[in-house]
C-alpha cells in the first residue's frame, strides 16, 4: 500500500498541469502583459527537433493543457538535516492554517513578480508521506550533501495543503538548482548538489522498471540501453543512479546510462538556447514559460514518434503508449505563475567572487586571446550563444538559416544529443562566466574540475574520470574538446587562474 501511495505521490508530481478556463477576460489590466505559455507555433517554432527524419515529437494541443487545474501554491517551510531540526518541529506544523501564497492580483511592482517566481521556484510538484523526510535525509547525508548554513537542506520543502496535513516535497525547480559551497553558503540557481533522491522507488519491481523506461524510452532508435532495466532488480538500478556523482542526474528525457550535468540558471536570460542540447530556442520570457512547463511534466504528455512517456509514468491508470489521461485529473502551473518564475529566474545574480585578479590570472587572459577561446567563448558573456554539432550529425539546410551554428565539431561524446529524447544532433556553447562555483564539468559532469578539463590524460582509454564515470566503469576516456590540452603547465595554470576570475 506504501509503494501505490509514493507511486501515485510521484505521478502526480511529474504530471505538470493548470485549469480550464481562459481567464485573460476576467482578470485585472496587469495581467495582460503576460504571455500565454502553451503557444502551439511558438512550440512548433521554439524547440527543436530530433536528429532523425522520421521522428517527430508533437506537444499536446492547447485546449487540452488549459483544461488542467491550476497548481494552488502554499506556504514551504524548510526541511533541517536530522542534527538541527527545532524539537517539536512537525507537530507544530501540524496546527499550521494552509496559506496560499501566490495571488496574482496582489502583484504590481517588478519586485513583487520575483518574489512570487522565488516560491513558485521553491515549490515541489511532488508531495509525499512525511515519513519520506527521514529517508531523504539518509540519502542526503550518505552521499555528502552540504547543509546550509541554517541548518537546511534548501533543496527540500515540507507543504501543509490542510490543517493536520504535512507533507514532504520534492521536485521544485529548487530541489536540482541550488547550489551549498562547503562553507555552507547557498547559491541559488547555481548547478545544484542533489543525489537521487528516488533511491528504492517504486518499491515494486515492475512498476520500478515501467517508471525507468517512461522517462527515458528513446523510440527511435536501435538497442535503446533502457531496455537493459527490463531484467534488473531495483538494487541493480539503484546502484546505476548512486554511481552518479552530486551535480549530475539522470533528468527526464536523457538516460539512466548517460545522465545530464545540472546546469547553471544563473544569467540564463542571456542564453539564445536552452538545455544541453540546445533543445529549446530562447527568444523571449515566454519561451521560458514554455520550457519550464514542458520540464515540470508536460513533456511526459507529449507524442515522441507514437510513444507517449506519461503512460509508462502512470501503468495504474491502464493507459496505452498513445492515449491521454483526463486533462482535469492532471495539475500545471498558471501563466502567471510562470510568467513570475521566469521573471526570478532573470533575476539571479552569482555569489560575489572571492578571486581577484593577479599577474598570473592577466597571463591567462592573455593566453585565451592568443588560443582564440572567444570563438565561441565570446566576451563579455564568454559564450558565443550558438550550437555545434555532434560528432556525425549533418547540418539540415534548414537549419542553418533559422539556428546560430558554429560548424566547428568538437568532438564530445555524442550519447546525450544523438540517443535521448532530448538529442538535437547539438551541443550548447556553455558559458565561462561563474566556472569558479561550478562542477563537475561536460555535459555528463565526467570530470570535477577545470584543472581535470585541461588535462591531456582524460582522452586516453586508461583515464580515471574523476567526475560521473558510469557504473561499474573504472576508467574510460573523456573525449572532445582538445584546446588547450597542448599548452605548457605554466599556461594551463595561468588560463585556469584567469577562468575563476569570471
């Protein structure tokens, strides 16, 4: 009865939705400046396809993403690790009145739109039995997440939707993007310090195995490595997630062999693509309302080739690969709400910089002028805001009238943007700026620091990455991205000096 009670829990958390009506007649003179997320064209136009012909992904239509209810945001209040919870911290919670806190009517000023975006941000679309604190926190203190200096986990949130009800959240928009440096100190936005946390659910070993393949199925391809899971024991696919180090996980869409590095939100507002993989083009604030509704659950109702994912997400509910739960049993969040989440998301600033500049740190400067670095790491974002393709992808004329591309291949593993849902056939130029705070680095997180980055040995097939390596891997090369592997120790030093003063 548990595993059906945290089954249901986690389906309805990644089930995204909002309800039917179309308010914008009723609704006060302010909110008329808000875009409307669920777009048909601007989806159509905004992300970009996978990299074989014949499989199109199609979004669910428009009427029936507003048939779904509106998310009710209440009041979070912080989860504290086991050693620094107040006494009495629960049964207090428990006479707590459930307080609603985003009002769009109550927003009038632009501080008053990211203060409401920071508690949509904050707030989990999974809720659970509190009883799951405990085995969070185990998760959480095993695999050395920090604790904040406050004595929380940010990442984390406790919901009281009625008096007498607690409930453990999960899946925010914070839970993956914050960020505890050693000290304590948090950076929200940053590329997040999180585990697994769905370590040992579901409980039972079908459902375990339907839930694996609903998020990362690939149909159009062959040998998909997800169906591997269809023979293993939940301990086996345990053992797969706990081998990824903090700050990648195995995001919805990509693998459960070949995860994702967190990315970093802050200064996303200057990003022209979002994802990894570039998957979404970024013209607008609503083009980010759309990718924040499509990776809080939407996705998982959208056609990829014949195969909806929502319905290995939810086999309870009988449902075939091509057919739709009832949109009024689902929940998303409103355009205002998303509008406001955006709005705090453009907001972010990074952590003040504790490097300063130097001799050798204005040596390395002169060092990526004189390699040609700002190619397509361009001052001053340091990110020259385009696509390169993988290894063995051809560019569609297509797209090379309507996307920025840098031909240049760099030559990086091709696994997450050729064999997942969100492959592109592109890599997205990250940016340099805030390297300082960030780790581990490639788009799987294979190494931990720049100083790994830069050194020649990870293109050997004997290299021990030192970041995310794959379950039982010992050692395999980390390819892609030969610049400055070549230089002398006393440049590679100086370059890394000036990257940390960004």
């Amino acid at each position: 009865m548990q595993g059906k009670v945290l089954f249901d829990a986690i389906a309805r958390g990644v089930f995204a939705a909002l309800f039917a009506a179309d308010l914008f007649s009723l609704v006060p003179a302010y909110a008329q400046a808000v875009p409307k997320t669920w777009d048909e064209r601007a989806l159509e136009t905004g992300v970009i396809q996978p990299p074989v012909a014949h499989a199109p992904v199609k979004h669910i239509p428009a009427d029936y993403y507003y048939r779904m209810r509106e998310r009710v945001i209440y009041r979070t209040y912080p989860v504290y690790s086991s050693k620094r919870e107040p006494p009495g911290y629960l049964e207090k919670l428990a006479l707590a009145e459930p307080e609603v806190v985003f009002d769009a009517g109550k927003l009038h000023t632009e501080q008053d739109w990211i203060g409401a975006g920071k508690q949509v941000f904050r707030y989990p679309i999974g809720l659970f039995p509190v009883d799951m604190l405990a085995v969070w926190r185990t998760i959480m203190e095993r695999t050395g997440v920090p604790v904040a200096r406050d004595g929380t986990y940010p990442h984390l949130s406790i919901v009281v939707p009625k008096k007498g009800v607690v409930m453990a959240g999960f899946l925010s928009c914070a839970t993956c993007h914050t960020r505890i440096q050693p000290d304590g100190s948090v950076i929200e936005g940053g590329q997040g310090t999180v585990p697994d946390l769905l370590l040992g659910f579901p409980p039972d070993v079908q459902i375990a195995r339907a839930f694996q393949r609903a998020l990362f199925r690939v149909p159009w391809i062959d040998n998909d490595p997800i169906d591997r899971v269809q023979k293993m024991s939940i301990d086996e696919i345990n053992a797969i997630k706990a081998a990824m180090p903090l700050g990648v996980v195995a995001r919805h869409g990509t693998s459960l062999f070949t995860p994702v590095q967190i990315p970093d939100l802050i200064g996303v507002r200057e990003r022209r693509y979002l994802d990894r993989t570039g998957l979404m083009r970024h013209r607008d604030i609503g083009d980010m309302m759309r990718y924040a509704a499509l990776n809080q659950g939407a996705d998982m109702l959208s056609d990829y080739a014949g195969y909806r994912p929502v319905a290995g997400v939810a086999p309870v509910a009988g449902l075939k690969d091509d057919h739709l739960p009832p949109p009024e049993a689902l929940e998303r969040y409103s355009d205002p709400q998303l509008f406001a989440l955006a709005k705090y998301v453009y907001s972010l600033a990074p952590p003040p910089n504790p490097n300063g500049i130097t001799d050798p740190s204005r040596r390395g400067e002169a060092v990526f002028a004189r390699e040609g670095c700002a190619r397509c790491h361009t001052p001053p974002l340091y990110n020259s805001n385009k696509l390169t393709p993988a290894r063995g992808f051809e560019i569609p004329e297509e797209h090379r009238r309507t996307y920025e591309i840098e031909p240049t291949i760099v030559g990086t593993d091709t696994d997450l943007t050729m064999r997942t849902r969100r492959g592109t056939g592109y890599y997205k130029i990250p940016s340099l700026l805030g390297v300082w705070y960030r780790g581990p680095f490639e788009h799987s997180g294979s190494v931990a620091t720049l100083e790994d980055w830069f050194d020649a040995k990870r293109l050997r097939s004997d290299y021990v990455p030192t970041g995310f390596r794959g379950f039982g891997v010992e050692h395999r090369a980390v390819p892609g991205h030969p610049f400055g592997l070549n230089l002398s120790a006393d440049d590679k030093a100086a370059l890394i000096a000036f990257l940390k003063t960004l």
